[in-house]
C-alpha cells in the first residue's frame, strides 16, 4: 500500500508492506519502522492527509507514542 505524500515538506511518501512502514523523508532518505496496528495506522495516516493536517507531525508523533517503531539498519 502506497501512499504519495504531496503536501508535506518533510514526508515524501509512505509505503506498507506486511506490518512494515517505509517512509521517505524529503531528500529521499528512507527508514524503515514496524507498524504495531495496521489498521489503525492506516485510518489514522487516511484521516491526516484527508483533513490536510501535518503528515511529519503524524509521524513524529506515531514514533513517540510507539505506533512505528524504527528497525535498526
């Protein structure tokens, strides 16, 4: 599942694959985070670009409170 990001200027894209997340920050650097709930995620990441909020807002946000956890490269 993919998801072009085009109104953020910190987030790129998202792409899920299984329970792993693989966001692109601007510049083009990716990282790589394991998603806990998926489906929340999703919805949650779908209300955010829907209401035109802040994308890296939503996933700082989600790497604080644990929703993405990063994988060690």
């Amino acid at each position: 599942m993919q998801f072009a990001i085009s109104n953020s200027t910190a987030i790129e894209n998202i792409a899920l694959n299984d329970n792993t997340a693989t966001v692109t920050f601007a510049g083009g650097r990716d990282y790589d985070y394991t998603v806990n709930d998926v489906t929340a995620f999703v919805t949650a990441l779908s209300q955010v670009i829907e209401s035109g909020k802040s994308i890296g807002q939503f996933v700082n946000q989600s790497v604080k409170n644990e929703a993405l956890q990063r994988i060690a490269a």
